[in-house]
C-alpha cells in the first residue's frame, strides 16, 4: 500500500469494486437458486402428470405378479 493519496484511492476503488462483484455474484447466485428449486418443481408435477399412473398400474401389476408367485 503507498502512502499517496492517489495510492489510497486506487485501493479504495478496488476493493469497492471487488465488494460490487461479490454483491452482484450473491444476487446472480440467489436468483439462479429460486430458478432451479422452481423447476424442481415443475418437472415434479409434470412427471405425476404424465407417467404417474402408468408408474401406478406398473407397480400393481408387480404387486399382483409377486402374490400370485407368493400363493
């Protein structure tokens, strides 16, 4: 660190500059966190919607086969 007022500024300058980036990175960071557990989300539903009772028929179809092979 230099004792000039010049070198004082450019240091100041930049750590509020680093501060900024780390500010903007947090936000990006947040943002790119609601996106991803809302899509989650979406992707959930939209699996129920289309295979769940195709997965429900499957596994009673299991369920029965396992009896019958029980019995």
């Amino acid at each position: 660190m230099r004792k000039t007022r010049d070198g004082y500024d450019a240091f100041s300058a930049t750590v509020i500059q680093a501060e900024k980036v780390d500010r903007l990175r947090n936000e990006v960071q947040i943002k790119h966190e609601e996106d991803y557990r809302e899509a989650l989300v979406t992707i959930k539903n939209d699996l129920k919607l289309m295979e769940g009772l195709d997965i429900k028929e499957n596994l009673q179809d299991q369920i029965r086969h396992w009896f019958i092979e029980c019995r």
